[in-house]
C-alpha cells in the first residue's frame, strides 16, 4: 500500500480555513490574497502527493511556494492581523512546531523517501499548518 495517499487526503484539510475564510465578512486584501496562495498550495500538494516523485517539477513548485506562504502567512499573522496575546502564543507554538515537523520529514525524507516516518511527520505537518491558516483567515 502507498502511504503517500494520506498526504492526498491531508492536503483537503485546508479546505477548512478557506471556508472559514469564505463565511468571514470581514475580509482585507491581505486575507485575500493569502486565501487565494492557500488554494493554489493545496492544490500543488494534492497534485504532487497523487505522484510523489522526488524533485520533480511539482515537487519544486508546490516547495517553493509552500516557503513563501509560510513566511507570509506568519509575517501577516504575527505583525499585521490583530490578534490577542494568547492567540499569538498558540500560534508561534504552531509555528515551531511545523518548522520541527518539517525539519523531521526532510530528514526521514533523505532515508528514504515515503518512508512511513517521513509521510507520518508530513501528515502532521498538514494538520499544524491546517491550525494556523484557521488562526490568520479567521
């Protein structure tokens, strides 16, 4: 069996904060515009996971952009949206632990590749990430 299909299917998790995002009245062009990267980035990652082929054209696409998102969901988030102390503090938590996460599935990545460590770490990275969109799109 392929374990790369949990990261299919991990990939619609962030289907929640571009619906939260949806139902939101209170949008600006930043959310806006960090909304429409979200998509674009669950649809590389749904594409690339479907044929996990290590440093494809996809698989560069959907890392590049990953990265990009990652500093501009949390740049928007920790310096621009207004938020409470608390939810800033949950959300640096979050931060950390994605950076843990991916640290982990890149170095199982390097073992070897879909290894069950490797698509285990990547799964929860999905999850935190999922988490911290729902804190910037709220």
């Amino acid at each position: 069996m392929r374990n790369n299909y949990y990261l299919v299917g991990s990939s619609f998790l962030l289907l929640f904060p571009i619906i939260i995002f949806l139902k939101n009245p209170n949008k600006n062009l930043y959310n806006k515009s960090l909304c429409f990267l979200l998509f674009i980035n669950m649809i590389l990652s749904y594409l690339f996971w479907l044929n996990p082929i290590e440093k494809s054209l996809i698989h560069y696409y959907d890392g590049i952009l990953a990265k990009i998102s990652f500093i501009l969901f949390s740049i928007y988030t920790l310096f621009i949206k207004e938020i409470d102390t608390k939810t800033k503090i949950t959300f640096i938590l979050i931060l950390l632990s994605t950076l843990f996460l991916f640290y982990n599935s890149n170095y199982y990545s390097i073992i070897e590749w879909c290894s069950n460590d490797h698509i285990l770490c990547h799964f929860l990275f999905h999850i935190l990430i999922m988490l911290g969109c729902l804190i910037s799109l709220e």
